[in-house]
C-alpha cells in the first residue's frame, strides 16, 4: 500500500491549529491517512504519552498571564506552567498563555477553567496535547480571580501576575498598588487579618531567631540586634501602647530633658516603638508596607491621599 501523499498545504494548516512542528504535524496526516481530525487525534494521543511520561516534573517555569474585563471590574490572573525558561520565554507559549487567560476570566475556579471549551476540547486536554507539542510538562500552576469596582493589574517580566481591588476607578492607583503586591509579596491586606494565633507564634519564633544571633554577635563583640515585645499593630492594645508612653518618659526624665519639651519628643519616640514593633505589618501586610515609590508613606498613606481605598488582592508567581 503506497505512502498517502500529503500536501504542504494540509501540513500548515494542522500546525497552524495545533502548533506543532512540520515534521510532527505530517507524519500525523501520514499514520491519519490524510484525515485531518485524525490526525489532530493522533497527535493528542502522543501528548497523552509524554504528559504521563513528565507527570512527575517540575514545572516551575512558565509565564504569568492576566486578563481585565472591558469595565475593569474583574480580573484573573493564572500561571502556565513548564519545565524551563527556554520554553516560558518561547512567543507561542507566551501567545497559548494569553489564550488560557482570555478562557479563564469566564470562571471562578480552576476546576471549572481547565473543564471549558478550548477549541472543541477541554482546557486540560489543550494542556496535554501542547505537552506533545512542546516536550515538556505543562499545567495551570496558578489561578486566581478578583472583582471590584475597579481592577487594577501589572505583570512583572512574565513571571509574576498582580491584581488589585480599588474602591472606585483609578489607573495610575490602581497600576502603582499592583506593582507593589508584585514585588513586595504581601500575604494580607491588613493586620486586621491576621490569626491571633498566627502571630502570636510568629512572634515567639522570631524572637528565638534574633536572641540567638545576639549570641554570636555578643561573642564577637558586636553591637547586638534589638529584641522586639511585639512584631504586629494586633498586639498594641491601649495598655501596651500607655505602658511604652509612660517607659518613654521616664527615659526623657532620666535624661535630664526638661518636661516643657516632651511633648515635642514623644511622638517621635512612640513612632519609633510602633515601627519597631510592627515588622510582621510591614512585611506581609500590603496597606502596611512602605510605598515602594516613596518610601516617607505606607501604601495606606498613598491610597488615601488618592481618595480611594484598597478592597482586596492577587498574586500569582511562578514555581
């Protein structure tokens, strides 16, 4: 039985609905018979074949995608997965990950995302036919959705995806506070948010860590690192806010600084211990942090001298 002949013509076409290569997309019209959704067929099952022979890799590269309804109120950022930062760098990989997120916005979830129609198959079969495709192991590694009156987004450099919720319409806000979530990594809005038993045991750790390293420090004659009360606003209570008022005047009388003047001192002293005992605010909660664009004011600061408030946010990143 002679070779069906297949035209270049028919090469370019499957290739083109499916992005593999030309040597691929033939010799699956070949073993088709010339049959064009044969062969689509037949290169899904050899993409079955490589995803179960990478199930077991990490796909820790990739890219980072988002996508913003046309009323900017809701916005969904996902991760594409893949083995290396060859192929997350790669355009049609780039192009497939724009594709996912333009699918996504449509979903709450990722279940029901990677369950939609791509094509005439389903999200999760798309991911394991380009697995065939490209050779290495792909899959949705991040999914994360947000609705607000306005939402703002930034993605950095492909590798990291923010959104962000405002309170009402706000570009340039809405861009700035995005691009802090994306390099600063926030994991809360507000101290508000945080477990009291979260911090409390968080507080006990870094305490231990920092006792420690005044060891070593102390051996070698150095200067050795403040041990902080309190790391988050949750635990200043007026009781412990009135005792470090109190431990800061007497510090003013023990000084010998005349009392007429205290009132100009002790706010910056009281400044000072809310900031020295807050450090667990200032790393992980996002209205906390300093402005990375001026760094005198918090993100809270900045917000509200916009006249709009913080509703929620988003962060995808690779691995």
């Amino acid at each position: 039985m002679s070779e069906v002949k297949i035209s270049a013509a028919q090469v370019n076409e499957l290739r083109k609905a499916t992005g593999a290569g030309m040597m691929d997309c033939k010799k699956a019209l070949v073993e088709a018979g010339g049959d064009f959704d044969k062969a689509i067929d037949v290169l899904r099952k050899k993409g079955q074949k490589v995803a179960e022979k990478r199930a077991d890799r990490d796909s820790s590269e990739g890219a980072a995608a988002i996508k913003i309804n046309d009323d900017n109120t809701v916005g969904v950022a996902i991760v594409l997965g893949c083995e290396t930062d060859f192929v997350g760098k790669n355009e049609s990989f780039l192009a497939l990950a724009a594709q996912f997120a333009d699918i996504a916005i449509n979903f709450d979830t990722k279940e029901d995302f990677l369950a939609a129609d791509f094509g005439g198959m389903t999200v999760t079969e798309k991911l394991v036919e380009q697995t065939g495709v490209v050779g290495e192991k792909l899959e949705i590694t991040a999914f994360e959705k947000l609705e607000a009156p306005y939402v703002g987004s930034y993605v950095h450099i492909n590798k990291i995806g923010a959104l962000v919720g405002l309170s009402e319409a706000n570009e340039t806000v809405g861009k700035d506070v995005a691009m802090q979530v994306a390099s600063m990594g926030a994991s809360s809005l507000s101290y508000k948010d945080f477990d009291p038993a979260f911090v409390a045991s968080e507080t006990e750790a870094r305490i231990a860590v920092i006792e420690k390293d005044n060891i070593e420090l102390g051996r070698l004659g150095k200067t050795l690192k403040n041990v902080p009360q309190y790391i988050s606003m949750s635990q200043l209570t007026p009781e412990v806010m009135a005792k470090a008022e109190e431990d800061a005047k007497a510090e003013l009388k023990a000084e010998g600084k005349p009392e007429q003047i205290w009132d100009k001192i002790l706010p910056g002293k009281m400044d000072r211990f809310v900031s020295d005992n807050t450090t667990l605010d200032q790393e992980q909660c996002l209205l906390d942090q300093k402005f990375i664009k001026d760094e005198k004011m918090t993100v809270a600061d900045y917000v509200a001298s916009q006249n709009v408030s913080v509703t929620a946010f988003k962060r995808v990143s690779l691995g």
